[in-house]
C-alpha cells in the first residue's frame, strides 16, 4: 500500500517535471524525468521517499547527508536536478527572514571551529597552494586556481595602497596567505587573527618556514579582543564578517573604526544576501549552510552593509561585486574535491564529505545564479573631511601591476 501511494506520488510530479534526473526506488523501479537522465537519485526506503514530498534543497541535502538517499552523476547536474525537485517549475523564491542569532565569544569560537578544524589536509586537497579560502580574482577567467589566488591577494594589497613599514591587520586571516603576501610583496608590518587552532598552527609554521617572523604573525585572538586604538594603517577582512551576525554588525565596524589610524583604509570582502531584508538564500539552501556548514552565519544586504559602515563613521569610497568570481572559484574547489573524493575518504568521514560536496557545488551554482552574491567594499577612516586618503581617481586600483618580486622590500 505505501509502495503504490510513493509510485503514485512521482508518476504524478513526473508528469509536469522535466530534470535530469531519474528517480529509483527501494523496491528497484524507476521513475525517468527526462530522455537518458544523467543522474540516479537512490530512495533508501519509505522514510526516505517523504523527503520527496514537498523538497527543497534542505530536506534533499540533509537525506544525502544522512544516508537516505544517495545520488550519482556528476556533481553539477544532481545540483541542477536537486534545484528542480525544489523549485518545482516555480523558479526560485526568497528564502525566510533570519533568526538573528546570539554571538557571544565562545559560541563563535564553537561554530569556527565546526567548519574551519576538520583537517588541514582535507582543505589542502581542493584550495591553492596557499590555502586562500576566499573568492579568487580573474583578471580573463581562464586563469589556474593558483594564478586567481595570488590576483586576489595582490588586488587587496593595491587597494589598499600598502606601502613598507605600515602596520596592517588581517581580521580572519585563515591560514596567513594574506599576511605573508603583504609582507613579503609591500614590505608591511603584519597580524593576523583567526579562532581556528588549526590555521593558527599552520600559519605560523608557514611565516617561520618563509622567515618573516620578525614582521608577520597570526593570533588565535577574537576580532573584539584585538587591543588598541588607532593602531593600524590599513585593515582588511575577508571572508570573515558572514560569521558575525547582523546585530553585530554594528560592533563589529566600530571594531574596525577603533583600531584604525586616522587617515586609514579598510576592506571589507564578504558573502552578502541579494535580498534588501537580508533574507536567508531560498529553495532551502541557506538552511542546509546554517545546519551543516556554516552554524549562525547571516548574510547582510550590501545597503545594510554600506549603512552600517556609515554610521560608524567609515566612509565607503569603493564598492567591487565579485559574484561571478567567486562561482568559478567555487567550481574550481568543487572539481578539485571531486576528483580527489578516495583521498578525502582517508582523512573525513562520509557524511562530512557528503557536506562538503553539497555545499562547494551548491555554492557555485547559488553564485552563478545570483541566489547570493559578494563585495569587497573599501572605506576610509578620516578626521578632517576635506582630505582623502585615497587618490581622485581608481587608475592606481587597476593600472598594470609590476611583478610581486619587484615590489618586494627588505
């Protein structure tokens, strides 16, 4: 009886969906969505099948997850297919208003930990040499993973017009890419901060092996604890302020605010919502981040970002959208895990990896979607209103750069 009321139910969704897709149940019959469908969802069984009803990329994800349903095909049609069951040919709808959640020290710490202390050497499978686990930066988009990472890096550093001997802060710095860069390339005085034990401790290996000790370190420190007042000419954040939380938004520039110098410039390069009410990504998909991926992370508006800033006195000179960079960032990581999925199941669990192949190919597909989308934002911190750190015009943003080499001091 419960065998013909789930056969019932797909033939039913199957008449006015088309995926590329087929459906398999535990009793071995099987529902195509489409001519020669690339991808075989698997049903474990009648619990399973309930996912089906009424889908979104939620309850898909978290029945792969938990070994409910498995799938096969390549990674970038079970996305499409999984956008299908849930869109159910009425497109993609916003998602619900966050909760706005509590983030106090330890609780951030916890969440930084779930997602960032797996292992370094899962990580080291799908990123750059380098680690950067940010959007890269495509000058044509048929650059290598590694070219894109040392752009963006070096992109940041012009932006904010390092020049030797400034004191320069990276808040989040993961595990030190950005440091080292600046310091080896622009010659600065640079910290970094991060809650992950494990890219503080590769961090710091990584500037001992490169010498630079006397000019880079990395903290284990929260970015409210890091002392001082007007303590560092510039100051960039990337990737880091998505953990913050929209009702810390407001300290967490004031932060930014105290410990830059008069005269000093800030970037700011972070996921944020497309919708004006910073609501969740729809169909699902923010829900399956905050629960598996991603615990209390909340996406701002860019005008919520942009206010915000304002009001604590940081004066937004620059807005940069990067969503089209960071999907092909986002697909190169996934290719990368994908083609090394026996090597991670020697170092992480299954479900863990069925998480993270969910999530960097959800991610690229959000992105290229434009379900979510990125900016680096660059503002100023000036005591007198008449004078502009910057200079009139973006031509020093984006005039030919020399060889990182050349610019290298000390």
């Amino acid at each position: 009886m419960l065998e013909a009321r789930v056969e019932k139910a797909i033939a039913e969704l199957r008449s006015y969906l088309e995926a590329p897709l087929a459906i398999e149940l535990w009793n071995g019959k099987r529902f195509a969505f489409s001519a020669s469908p690339p991808v075989t969802l698997r049903v474990s069984g009648p619990r399973a099948a309930r996912t089906l009803v009424n889908a979104d990329l939620e309850k898909l994800g978290s029945a792969y997850v938990e070994g409910l349903i498995d799938v096969d095909g390549p990674i970038r049609e079970i996305i499409r297919a999984a956008e299908a069951l849930s869109a159910r040919g009425s497109g993609y709808r916003p998602g619900r208003l966050p909760k706005l959640s509590f983030h106090s020290r330890r609780r951030d710490a916890e969440a930084i930990g779930y997602h960032y202390d797996v292992s370094n050497d899962f990580y080291a499978l799908w990123l750059d040499r380098e680690m950067v686990y940010s959007c890269a930066y495509f000058h044509h988009g048929n650059e290598t993973l590694e070219e894109a990472q040392a752009q963006k890096l070096d992109h940041i550093c012009r932006k904010l017009r390092l020049a030797p001997g400034e004191k320069f802060l990276d808040i989040g710095c993961g595990w030190g890419a950005l440091v080292r860069f600046a310091a080896k390339h622009y010659g600065v005085d640079a910290t970094g901060v991060t809650l992950s034990h494990n890219q503080h401790a590769l961090a710091t290996q990584r500037i001992r092996a490169d010498g630079l000790e006397d000019r880079c370190r990395v903290q284990r420190l929260d970015y409210r604890d890091v002392p001082g007042e007007g303590v560092y000419d510039k100051i960039a954040s990337v990737g880091m302020f998505e953990h913050v939380g929209l009702r810390n938004l407001p300290g967490y520039f004031a932060a930014l605010h105290r410990l830059l110098k008069d005269g000093g410039v800030a970037l700011n390069h972070g996921i944020t919502s497309i919708d004006p009410d910073s609501r969740l990504v729809g169909l699902g998909g923010g829900a399956f981040v905050d629960r598996y991926v991603f615990p209390h992370g909340e996406l701002p508006h860019l005008s919520l970002v942009v206010a915000t800033m304002g009001a604590q006195k940081l004066e937004v000179m620059d807005v940069e959208t990067l969503r089209l960079h960071y999907a092909k960032t986002l697909w190169h990581w996934s290719d990368r895990l994908e083609a090394k999925l026996p090597l991670a199941r020697a170092l992480t669990d299954e479900r863990r990896i069925r998480i993270w192949r969910t999530y960097l190919a959800g991610c690229a597909h959000a992105f290229d979607s434009n379900w979510v989308t990125i900016q680096q934002v660059l503002a100023v911190k000036s005591a007198d209103p008449k004078v502009d750190p910057l200079p009139w015009t973006r031509d020093w943003m984006y005039a030919p750069a020399a060889a990182p080499a050349a610019r290298r001091e000390g």
